[in-house]
C-alpha cells in the first residue's frame, strides 16, 4: 500500500454568496451583503488545485452540496415570512471549506490500520449544521473500500465539532506513524468557541488512537476574540513542521514542550506578533496556508494573494526563506472570493493520507478533469449573486441546474 497525502478541495458551489452567517469569522461579517461572484470564486478554487498538482502533489475534490436545502426550510416550518438569516442559511455554500468536513487520521495511526474519517458536526452556526448528511453521504461514496477506511457519523450534537480545521498530525514523514494534536476552545468569550474539548476527545478514541501519541491543546482566547475562529487560521502543520503565530495556544510553551516529547523530530516555526501582529496575521490569513511536501522534498507554503499585500508578512515570508529553515519555498495563490468569507487555501481543503488506489477514481483531478470541468464552471455557474437574489425561484432552478450538469460530468449519480 502506497501511502500519499491527498489534498480533497471543495470545489465551491454556484450558490456562492456573502450572507454573513457566521459569528466570529470577521471577514464574513466584514463583506455580508456584498455581491458574491460565484463563477469566478469556482474558477479560482480550480486554479489552486491546478497548481498544487504542477507541485506535483495528488489532488482529490469534493462536489458542492445540493442547494438551497429546502427539506432544512420545511423542518423550520419557514416561508417568505421567516428571518432572512434562515433562507440564506439553506443557500450556503459554505461545504466548500472542506477543512470543516471531517477529522482524518491515516492508517498509519490507528489500532486497525484503517484511516478514519469523522464528519464533523457543525453545530454552532445554524448555516452549517444541516451540511453534514450530504457531507456523510460524499465521505462514504469517495471512501467506500472498508479494508482501507472508516467513516463514522458526527459527534453527537451537544458538543460542537467543527472537523480538521482544529486537528493537526505531526510525523517524521505521512507514511509513519504521527502525534495528532486536537485544538479546542473555552467557551464564554467574546466569540464562540467551536470546537469542543470532549469533541475532540470523542473522535480521538473513535478512530482507535494511541493515547500517547495524542495530545489536546487550548487555543488562546486571545485568538479567538480576534477572529481565529478555527485553530488552522493560526497555525498549521505538516509532517514535522508546526508553523504556528506565537499567539496560537492559550499555553504556547506547555504545548511545545508537550509534542517535542511526543514527537521528537517536530520543529517549531513560530512567527512573533512583534514581527506580525495577530490581527494582521487574521486579516492575511498568513496560517490559512496550504503546508505541503511536494515529491522534490521542498516544503512548500501556500498562501493567499492578500500575504504578499501585506508588509509586515511579506517581510516576514522573505526572511524566512533566507534562513536555512524548513519552509523552503512559498506559493501565492488567488482564492479572493473564498478569502472575502474567511476562507483562505487551507479551508478550501481536506488531507487524507491514503493509497490513492482505494478512493472512488471519480474523486481525483487529471488536467484533463479540469479542462472539462473549468469549461463546465464557465457555462453553468451564475456570474453574480446580489443579496436581494436569495430565495429566488429562478436562481435556485438555475443553481441546482448547474450541480446536476456537474454531476453528469463527472458521473457520480449516487448523489444527484
């Protein structure tokens, strides 16, 4: 069994737009009610994976999720008359940000030796809540081949679990066993903490992992009061590299101390807010970053267009690469559309460290795939969304006209 890392992108859906829905994330609430763009927000998403594969890397995606939801409406009873946050919610494209589909643990880690995947909850924002059947349903077509995974339904919903977005791996390479280290947050502060402690514990012991080489660590509040409403937008790891804003964790040096225990080969990249402040580092979603090893062994830091217009990171970004670090190279990708949600490359993905050999081959990009699919984006996905545009009879018509369209490319009628 050849184990790669596969980065699984959303690819984002044609009901694309800027409700502001969701508490916490500064940059929703900074664009709601602004004009979404929903062909050129796809476009984009396509692009990064394109890229990632000229790196050299293998790359999987997810299809949109069926929108508007109306069986959501019906079971609030909702109709023209009902909150307009409501409606909105049933149109959110937010299933994009696959870092929020699901918790990964490879195959590497586990008593069974199956990599398990389990969906996450979502049950904080009412936007998300209702993604997680289709997501469940997605998960266990891709990774249908039960001697290889494990896909478990959601955290029950009295803890909030809000996938990998708040769970990193460390290991010497993705084919060796690794320490997984579950972020979670305190609740009763200015925002609310996602990720619940005994979320994180349930899934741990879900997927059959060795108590010592798991750890659990608390997000600063901090960081969570200045818009970090998932850990990935302050730190991100990838094999044996943490790199991380130095105002990550509520207990920074415990938690350095704890995986250089766990994992002796981990190294700290710590970026200092005397260097970048945390509320630049949250605006540049310097740590929303796609952290990757592509076959020329070259770790390589995917960051959006907004880090090279920001001084201060920009900075920082060079004279990392000057130094002999681990982080030798850094990729600038347009995601601009996702960034104006508070989704930056890194919520646009979910790594699955697998045999490429045992996901449903309909899962994974060829050039070829994305021709088609690029052209298919280009003809079907609306140019524009307005606000006054959702619930729209004949927007939804021609929105869930385009994912029908997409799925018939692709042939995956299991989910039409």
């Amino acid at each position: 069994m050849a184990l790669h890392e596969i980065n699984f992108d959303g690819i984002v859906g044609p009901s694309h737009n800027y409700a502001g829905l969701s508490l916490g994330n500064l940059a929703a609430t900074r664009n709601a009610g602004g004009t979404s763009y929903p062909r050129a927000a796809a476009l984009q998403g396509l692009a990064k994976m394109r890229a990632n594969m000229t790196l050299g890397l293998t790359q999987g995606f997810f299809v949109p999720l069926p929108r508007p939801n109306c069986a959501w409406l019906d079971e609030l009873a909702a109709d023209a008359s009902t909150n307009r946050a409501l409606i909105a919610g049933a149109w959110s494209a937010s299933s994009m940000w696959t870092a929020n589909a699901a918790t990964v643990s490879p195959s590497p880690d586990t008593a069974d030796g199956r990599c398990h995947l389990t969906v996450a909850n979502l049950v904080t924002m009412p936007h998300r809540s209702h993604e997680w059947p289709d997501t469940l349903k997605q998960l266990r077509l891709v990774f249908a081949d039960a001697a290889h995974f494990a896909v478990h339904p959601p955290v029950p919903p009295t803890f909030g679990d809000e996938g990998a977005a708040n769970h990193m791996r460390l290991a010497p390479s993705h084919h060796e066993a690794g320490l997984e280290v579950f972020v979670y947050g305190r609740p009763g502060g200015r925002f609310p903490a996602r990720q619940h402690e005994e979320a994180s514990r349930i899934v741990a012991r879900r997927h059959r992992l060795d108590p010592e080489r798991v750890i659990f660590v608390e997000q600063a509040p901090e960081a969570i009061a200045a818009g970090a409403f998932h850990n990935d937008v302050v730190a991100v790891a990838n094999e044996s590299v943490l790199f991380t804003h130095e105002r990550a964790f509520a207990e920074p040096a415990a938690t350095y101390a704890a995986i250089a225990e766990k994992c002796p080969a981990a190294q700290v990249v710590e970026v200092p807010a005397s260097a970048v402040s945390l509320d630049e580092a949250i605006r540049s979603y310097l740590f929303n970053a796609q952290l990757v090893t592509p076959p020329d062994r070259e770790m390589t830091l995917v960051v959006p267009s907004e880090c090279r217009e920001s001084a201060p990171v920009w900075d920082w970004l060079q004279s990392m690469l000057a130094g002999n670090g681990p982080i030798r190279r850094v990729q600038v990708v347009d995601v601009r559309q996702s960034m104006a949600n508070g989704g930056g490359p890194a919520c646009l993905r979910l790594r699955v460290v697998a045999d490429p050999a045992a996901v449903d081959p309909r899962f994974l990009l060829s050039e070829a795939k994305a021709d088609k699919m690029e052209a298919l984006i280009r003809a079907h996905w609306p140019e524009q969304i307005d606000p006054g545009d959702i619930g729209s009879d004949g927007l939804a018509a021609a929105i869930r006209q385009a994912r029908a369209a997409l799925l018939d490319l692709l042939e995956i009628p299991e989910l039409a």
